[in-house]
C-alpha cells in the first residue's frame, strides 16, 4: 500500500496548508448543532481531500465529517474515513491543537492511518504491516500497566463540564489536550500513557488514530471494551474510547460500569 500511504501523507500536508491559511486569519463559523462549529476550512479542506483521494483511488469509497453520506460506499472494499479538520473549537481558539485525519479501512477494519497537526508540522504515519511513525522515525505506546502510574490524555470540555470528576484520583496526572485524533497520535507516540474519551465520537474522530495506536503496540477500545468496526451505517461510537497499551487499555475499562 505504498502508493495509498504516499498520496494520503502528502495530501495532509496540503491540507494542512489549506487550515494554517485561515488559522488566526478572517473566516465563516457555522454551528452545524449545538456546540458543533464548522468553518470555511473545514469546507476547504474537504474539497480538496476527496478530490485529491478519489482521483487517485476512484474504486475507493468516502466517509468525511463535511460530506453528505451516501450509501455508495457500503459497495466499496476500501473507503477513506476523513475529518479534514478535527479539534475546530481549538482552531477557532487559536491553539495549536487541531489535525487532518485520513484514515482507510478495508472490510471495517483500518489499513492506513495519517494523521497532520500543520502548526506543529508532526506527520503520524501508519500503514498495513509497518511500524507507525512520526515525520519518519518510529513510535511505540508507553509500557505504563498500571491506572495508578498512568499519565492520561483528556478532554479539556469533559473536564470543564465535570465528568472527570469520579476518576481525578485515579491517575497519576491528566493532560488536557484538544482533538480527538491528536490525542489518539500522540498516544501512540507515547506522550501518554493512555487517552480516554468520556463522550460519544463518530468513526471520522478515531479511525486514522485508532490505527496509529494499533502500529504502535497499542490498542483502541470502546469503553465497554468493544473494538470498533468501521464503514458501518450508523457511525456514532455512544460509548465513548479507550487507547493505549492493551495491559493498560484492559485495565482502564474496569473504571466503567455499564
């Protein structure tokens, strides 16, 4: 899958250049719902995303965040799972803590995994077979195995809203971090021991991040310790997600009850 991994990286560095030319600069915000912004480059940014993937793989199917589902891809073998922009409230912000996600799956599993935060200029790489990488050099999951040791990417939303609250003791430090597939990459890379998400995410949010921890030596759980099938017709994840190294990820599901 070299070609698909070549095309997909350097289409997220051209996304990427598309979002740092509104980021801090004049442009439109949308509430696509309640507390769901949308923004010019996201619009951008997906435009160019699926003219640039479905040019080169026509054969290949299409799920973004920013594109109107269509039940076309159900007859595909191979379907990208896009968010052209995840972490746009941190973008609005101005805080560098937002990504272009670019994911592939076959028969609902992912294949390829590529993840870009432009202001920082960190590529996260993976692919079918090959170690995950990070602008080229290899990234592992930490070997944290215990709760009580562990290091814990969080959501700065769910720790304003309090839903942190019955767990703030049971790690040994969180770091507030925005962007969901951002805190799935650099899991991976090892800059936490383990990242949860209290909150439902969609198949656009995890994807490319889920496979990243995966290449890495990790593991992607739901919180009720599910794996997650991709490409599936309600893309909604309701129980929110669970990453890092399997012992540690294992151990981390036993916090919930359902």
């Amino acid at each position: 899958m070299d070609k698909e991994l070549k095309i997909a990286e350097e289409a997220a560095l051209r996304a990427g250049e598309i979002l740092l030319k509104y980021y801090k600069h004049s442009y439109e915000v949308r509430e696509k719902s309640k507390d769901n912004p949308v923004t010019t480059a996201d619009f951008e940014a997906d435009d160019y995303l699926r003219n640039t993937l479905l040019d080169s793989f026509p054969d290949y199917g299409w799920l973004s965040e920013e594109t109107k589902d269509s039940p076309e891809r159900f007859s595909k073998k191979r379907v990208w799972i896009v968010d052209p922009l995840d972490g746009t409230k941190e973008f609005i912000k101005g805080l560098p803590e937002f990504v272009v996600s670019i994911g592939l799956v076959e028969n609902c599993k992912p294949v390829l995994g590529v993840i870009y935060n432009p202001v920082k200029n960190e590529l996260f790489s993976a692919v079918r077979g090959e170690q995950a990488s990070l602008n080229g050099i290899s990234i592992f999951c930490t070997n944290c195995r215990l709760i009580s040791e562990a290091s814990i990417f969080a959501s700065r939303t769910e720790i304003k809203d309090g839903l942190w609250k019955p767990y703030e003791n049971c790690f040994r430090k969180s770091i507030k971090c925005g962007s969901v597939a951002y805190k799935l990459a650099k899991t991976a890379a090892g800059h936490a021991d383990l990242f949860i998400s209290l909150r439902p995410k969609n198949e656009w949010d995890i994807c490319a991040g889920d496979f990243l921890v995966e290449r890495a030596g990790g593991k992607v759980f739901t919180r009720k310790g599910e794996v997650i099938r991709y490409n599936s017709r309600n893309t909604f994840v309701p129980n929110g997600i669970i990453a890092g190294s399997l012992e540690l990820a294992q151990n981390a599901i036993s916090l919930f009850i359902f």
